[in-house]
C-alpha cells in the first residue's frame, strides 16, 4: 500500500515535470501566458509529490518492511531509527529520489518569487528546471525504482520488480543488511545533504542563464536574479566538502581528510567553477565584461554538476564511493552530453548580442586580477578533470587501468593553489580601472613587508621546507592584507561619520555583504591552508607491534600500550578497543582508545582513530591489528597533524563568511523608509 | 582579544615546533625491516583489489599480507624500485601510485603544462586586445587619486547614504 502510494507519486512528479516543460515551452513560444501559467503550477506541485514519495520510503524504512528490496539493502533491525531514517540518502534509488527532492523544492522556490521584472525568463526557468527534474525521476523510475519488492522466481533464483513477475513468490526476509558501516557516521549523515544541496542549487543560475539566452537579454539581469542563489549553492558544496573531509578523518582511517579520491575530486570540480563564476561575475557587475565568459561557466558548473552526481552514483570510476554502483551510467552520460551540447549551441546563437565592452586599462586592475584569478581556478579544474578521466581514457586505449594518486595532483595543482593566494593578498588592493603599478605598489609594500616577519622567523626557528615557508608567507600576506583592508574601511568612515571603530566596522561590512563577507572568506582560505601546509608538509608517523606495558615513541609524544578488551555491540558489530597512556614530553596527557569495529553482517571492518586533538596539533593513534604475540600484542600506527584543526576552524569562519555575503539585503523600500526616518532625526541620533 | 593572542599564540608556537620535529624519526624495531620501513615502500603502493586505498592504510588481510610480502622482500634486500616492479608485475600498474611515465601514461604529464601554457597565451591575448581597445577609445580623467581605496569608500558612502 504505502510503496503503491509512494511509487505513484513519483509517476505523476514525473508527469507532471515533462508537462511543466511542455507546457511553458509551447505557452513561451505561442505568446499563451496561461500555459505559462499552468506549467508554473505544476511545477509547484511537483515538491508536495515528490515528498510524498519521499515520506513513503522513509515509512517503508523505518516500518522495516524489508520486502522491499532498498529497505533490505540499506537498513537492519539493530540500526536505530534515526540511521533508519537517514538510510532515504545512504543508498543509490533512495538518494536519487532525495536528490530529486531537493531539485523540486529549489524549483518551487524560484516559482514562488515575485515574477513581474523577468516575466520573459520564467517558461525556460520552467523548463530547464523541470527538463533537469524529469531526466532524474526517469532514472528513478525506469532503472532504479525504491519501491521494487524482493520476488522468489518459479526458478528459485531472486528478482526485483515493482510489480510481480509471472510465477513469482513475494519474499518476507526478517532483517536486512543494514546501512553500510561508513555511512554511519554524524559527518555521512549530513554530508550528502549539504553536497546535494548545493549541486542542485547551482541548477537555478544556468536555468536563468539558459532563459537569457534563449529570450535574448543580453543584460546582466540573470546574474543579478541568482546572484544569491549561487552563493547558497556555493555554500552548502563548501559545506558538504568540508563535512566530508571530516568524515574522512574520522572514519577512513589514513590520517588525512582528502585523499584525491576521484569522488572527492568530483565534488570539488563544480566548487572551483562556481568559485571562478562568483568573481567574474562581479567584473560583469562592475564593468559589463566577461558576458559569453560568465556563460561559459555556468553551463560548466552544471555539467560538472551532473558530471559529479554521475561519477558518484554510476559507479564508473572506482573509488571509496563506489557503493553506489549501478547501470545508470549511459543515460546519465548521454543527458550530460545533450545538455551541454544544447547549451553550448545556445551560447553561440547569442553570441554576437552579448558582445560587452570588453576593456582593460592596466594589468593590476582588480577586473584583470580576476582575470588571472578564474585562469588558474579554470587550469585546476582542467588538470584535476584530466587525473579523474585518466584512468578511463588508459582502460579504454589500452586496457592497463592506472592510478592517479595524491602526488601526481599535490606537485601540479600545489603551485596553481600559492598562485591563488598571492592573488588573494594583491587583488583586494586593486581598484576597478585605472589602477596603476606605483598606486597598487604605495598600498602593498606594508602589508608585504610586515608578512616577510613571518618567513623570517620560520628560517630563523630552523625550518627548512621551503614549500611550506612560501606558503605560510602568502597566507600571512592575504591575512594581514585583509585585515588591513577591514581597518582601512573602518577607519575611514570613523573620520566621516565619526563613529567608534567597531560600530564604523559593523556597519561597513553590512553596507557591502558581499565584499566584506569575501573577505571573511578570505581568512577563512588564510586558516585553512595553515592546517593544510601543516599536515601536508610536517605530518610524522610511526608504526609499531606492542606487547602489553611497552611504548612507541613519535616526536615529542610516548605511547604506553595498556591492553585491549573485544567485546559485542547491540548492532551488529564486534569491537576490539585498545587502551594507551599519553605522555607528552615526559608528562601525562590522558588515554586512548583506538578500536576497530568489525560489522559482521556486512563483514567489513572500520578503523575508528583514537585522537587528542589540541588547536596546534592532532596525535592521531589507529589500532592496525592484534594478532597475539606473547602477552597479547597490537599494532599500533600513529600520525602526528601538526595544525590540522585550522583546517576545521578555517572551514566554520568560510562558512560564516558565506553567510555574511549571501545574507539577503533589506527591501528597498525598508531602505528607503529607514534613510527618510534618519534624515528626519536631529544630527547626532 | 584575550582568545585570538591566545589563538595567534598557538599557531605561533606550533608552526615553530613543525620545524623541529622533522628530524626526529621514529624508533627502530630490531632486525626486520620495521612497519616504518615497509610502509615508506607501501605507501608508494595502492590496495591491488580494494578501490583507491593506499596500501599503506588498507585495513584488509589481504593488504595485511601484501606488506607482509614487503617485509620480506625488504629483509632480503630488495630496493624500494625492486618492490614495486614486483607487484607491477602481478598485478598491473594500477598498483602504482602514479602512471609510469611510458605510452600514452605521457599525457598525464604532458597535458598540465600544455593548459596551463595554452590558457596563459589566451589569456595573454586577451587582456592585449582589450587593452587596445581601451587605448582607442577616449579615456574620461580618471587618473586615480593617491588613494584609491578611499576613494572608493567615499563614492560608496556617497552612493549609499
């Protein structure tokens, strides 16, 4: 009854998404507002359908009805409700519908605002939007239905099917494999969440950018409508990596939170787009440049939107993700071929009527900084694309599948990531125009020569990596640059306005969000790449077999082995703990507990690290295994991570950075009303 | 304020510290070749069944014994190269952490230059072209004042308030 329902709804969501599209397209083409109209409404309708379906599953979940052949797969009876309940994301049918979801609630959202400006633009809104929905509920609905129930065939053998095949049984299994193991973690729970979030956002500014071309606007409208839109985007992708990254750290076991995992990589692909997007638009903003470039990498940001979803839920890559493996993969490849093509052809069409005035008075001008900004981010993007599709292009040529691992991407895209930041400690100096070498040179010289402190003092104290010494150089440099930048804006309206200095700078940042808010993002990149240079450049580590009461030693740290208990846990799994003394150059810091968690019905074991985690530094103490020699041995590896907690810290203030620049603006008339209120106060109010 | 010395601190005293513990190496474990050593080798190495794990990190038996199978080859002197052709030769190049340089593995390498060349002549030309068109057409006085950050915030203020 309740997969009925729940497969019905996803039918007319389907339905409903291809005739939202028709009916705009032809409302669009024939001047018909009303099928403008309608198509909006069914649009609108497609999120309560698509909830339905989604609630459906997570009752089938939850009800343990593991007849149903995704229940079986992705939940147990020992798994607690709340995984029961995130198991809608943990597996591929259920996250394509989830994603669908999400796409649908975007879609509505855009329904809903006030129309009456781009009244032009909504039919092909409707319909790349509903195109995009109607292409994944297809997916869902022909290929990976979570609502199929487990069928005993006259033969014997096993089937899944919504409807029963002739001469077949329904199965009633008892309990099901449960979530797998490396979902089941906080970080897993709302990664997916925040990663979807922000593919499917990014489907809102190239469905405007698709309408502008297809109705001709050659304005910056578009990029004025979605600007807020991208930056939600840009945030929960920035959100779902970092989380990711989290996850990795806590739960995969190699000491490190990204590992060049082509599934991490696909993630990251569209952030870089967008991040590359979010600058020039603003040079588009300023100056009316960049028009067919801003195009570019909005149609480039939603393939690679699509690219990622693809990798992650096809399973053609192999990877840490590859759980979600499945046959999907061709429909997908032809939909993201189409769609770019289509794209592409459209760019062209126009291409003529968004010819911009396309001028550069000086090479240190802010718009061309940016220039060289969205150059290197495209040049990461395109290497890194290279070492994913690698190891595909060799098994396709020649049969040899290779690796592309961490090294190859760290010496390439390491020099493109110090370029970035040095760009980040000029570009902020810079002015739209006629910026010139002497005015840029007059602003900088302070800021980089209080920053040489720092390289100074690192050769001083003995440091001899002259990787990490550039790049802690350049990210004092952005840091002190930004800083500076925050006092001189505050300082300058403190003389105007007279007002004290943390006021003038409240205010500042609230007059310009997004300038502002990018430079708290800024220093959020400053923090994060002090953890990444710390781990990357001076992470130690050591490895050791232990008997009971012996030490293992790294740097500054001693680890005494105590002993180890095995004990059975409700849900299925069979822990090893073991119990290790600290000491800290000589002197007690706590216990660990390392362990590893053997899930027996999945027959898979987890790693969980045993940390003491400090702001400067991380000891990072994994049990690797306790074959018994003599007294009942373990081996332990450690890793010391020096600073990676700025990598964390970093990732909250990019966060609230975002948040600071994408948070909406106070209506205009609000505006209005205030500044009238004020000007009528006495002076001094 | 108190918090960010203290935070500044922290970060001060560890990046300091990061420059001395570099040379200090973990302990010795007798004879055989010790974890250090064999995962120095296999960390150059990835898991031959697993997806994408280094097998330096693999938590699978099977991986447990590849390193077994590098202690050994160690403990008879075998260098790291020797290893690592070892497994190439059973069980493919996927095994290698990153392509050999030979046949068409030559694209990895070739190709990051290339774009990073081909978009830096683009861009190059780019900036040329549009540069002269700014020469060609008539420049309004906008020689920028002795500070043009401030003057940006005044026009801002100007336009705002």
């Amino acid at each position: 009854m309740i997969e009925g329902i729940g497969f019905a709804a996803l039918v007319i969501s389907f339905l409903l998404a291809l005739y939202g599209a028709g009916a705009a397209a032809y409302g669009a083409t024939r001047g018909r507002a009303e099928w403008v109209e309608s198509a909006r409404r069914a649009m609108l309708l497609s999120w309560p359908m698509i909830s339905v379906a989604a609630l459906a599953i997570i009752l089938l979940l939850v009800g343990a009805r593991y007849d149903i052949a995704y229940v079986a797969k992705v939940t147990s009876n020992s798994m607690p409700a709340y995984l029961k309940i995130t198991a809608l994301w943990g597996g591929q049918e259920g996250s394509l519908v989830f994603w669908s979801w999400l796409m649908a609630a975007f879609a509505s959202a855009v329904g809903l605002r006030k129309w009456d400006r781009d009244r032009d633009l909504l039919p092909w809104v409707i319909v790349v939007t509903m195109i995009t929905l109607a292409f994944f509920l297809s997916l869902i609905i022909f290929f990976e239905n979570p609502f199929s129930r487990i069928w005993i065939t006259a033969e014997g053998g096993q089937a899944f099917a919504f409807f029963r095949p002739e001469g077949a049984q329904a199965a009633s299994p008892v309990d099901g494999q449960g979530l797998n193991p490396l979902l089941r973690h906080p970080g897993m729970i709302i990664h997916p969440p925040m990663l979807y979030l922000g593919f499917v956002a990014f489907v809102i500014p190239y469905a405007f950018a698709m309408a502008a071309l297809i109705t001709g606007r050659s304005d910056d409208r578009w990029i004025r409508v979605t600007r807020r839109w991208t930056l939600v985007a840009w945030l929960f992708l920035a959100l779902g990596l970092i989380l990711g990254g989290r996850w990795a750290y806590d739960v995969l076991g190699w000491g490190g939170y990204w590992g060049w995992d082509p599934v991490e990589i696909a993630a990251f692909m569209p952030w870089l787009a967008g991040t590359a997007f979010l600058h020039s638009v603003m040079v588009q903003e300023k100056k009316g440049m960049l028009k067919h470039w801003n195009m570019l990498l909005i149609i480039l940001t939603y393939s690679l939107v699509l690219f990622g979803t693809f990798l992650t839920r096809s399973g053609v890559l192999s990877s840490v993700h590859a759980f979600a493996q499945s046959a999907i993969g061709p429909m997908f490849f032809a939909f993201i071929g189409i769609s770019f093509v289509v794209s592409l052809w459209l760019l062209l069409k126009r291409w003529g009527e968004l010819r911009g005035v396309n001028q550069i008075n000086s090479i240190v001008s802010r718009e061309s900084l940016f220039l060289v900004n969205n150059f290197l981010f495209i040049v990461i993007l395109a290497v890194l694309f290279l070492g994913v599709i690698f190891p595909l292009v060799s098994e396709l040529f020649t049969g040899q599948t290779v690796t592309v691992g961490p090294e190859w991407y760290e010496r390439i895209v390491g020099p493109l990531f110090a370029g970035l930041l040095l760009l980040m400690g000029v570009a902020p100096l810079s002015a739209y125009g006629s910026s010139s070498w002497r005015t840029l040179g007059k602003l900088i010289w302070l800021p980089v020569a209080i920053s040489l402190v720092i390289p100074a003092l690192l050769l001083i104290t003995g440091m001899r990596s002259a990787a990490a010494i550039l790049g802690y150089w350049l990210a004092s440099l952005v840091a002190i640059v930004t800083l500076y930048e925050f006092w001189r804006g505050a300082s300058a309206r403190h003389r105007r306005h007279g007002e004290i200095l943390p006021v003038a700078l409240v205010r500042m940042a609230g007059r310009n969000r997004r300038r502002y808010g990018g430079y708290v993002i800024h220093l959020g990149v400053v923090l994060m790449a002090f953890g990444i240079i710390g781990i990357e450049v001076f992470q130690t580590e050591t490895q050791g077999t232990l008997a009971r009461g012996e030490q293992l030693t790294l740097g500054r740290y001693v680890m005494v082995y105590e002993g180890l208990t095995r004990f059975n846990a409700e849900d299925g799994r069979e822990i090893s703990r073991a119990e290790l003394s600290i000491y800290k150059d000589g002197r007690s810091v706590g216990k660990l507990f390392p362990r590893q968690d053997f899930y027996l019905v999945q027959n898979q074991p987890m790693t969980i690290p045993g940390v003491r985690s400090t702001l400067e530094e991380d000891l990072y103490v994994l049990l690797v295994g306790w074959e018994p020699i003599g007294q009942g041995g373990a081996t332990f590896k450690i890793y010391h991570n020096p600073l990676v907690n700025f990598v964390w810290l970093g990732g909250v203030v990019f966060i609230l950075g975002t948040l600071v620049a994408a948070w909406p603006d106070r209506e205009p008339e609000t505006v209005r009303r205030r500044s009238a209120h004020a000007q009528a106060l006495p002076a001094g109010d | 304020m108190r918090r960010y010395s203290s935070l500044l601190a922290s970060l001060l005293v560890a990046i300091v510290a990061m420059g001395s513990t570099l040379t200090e190496t973990a302990l010795a474990q007798g004879d055989q070749p010790t974890d250090d050593e064999v995962n120095a080798v296999a960390k150059g190495l990835y898991c031959p069944v697993c997806e994408n794990v280094p097998l330096d990190v693999c938590p699978t038996q099977a991986c447990k014994q590849w390193r077994e199978t590098i202690r050994d080859k160690l403990a008879q002197n075998w260098s790291q190269e020797q290893i690592e052709q070892y497994f190439v030769s059973q069980y493919g190049d996927r095994v290698l952490a990153t392509p050999p340089a030979s046949g068409l593995n030559w694209l990895v390498y070739l190709l990051p230059p290339v774009i990073f060349i081909a978009g830096a002549v683009i861009l190059g030309g780019a900036i040329r072209s549009w540069r002269k068109v700014s020469r060609t057409v008539a420049q309004p006085a906008d020689e920028p004042s002795a500070d043009p950050y401030l003057e940006r915030v005044e026009e801002e203020l100007r336009r705002r308030d």
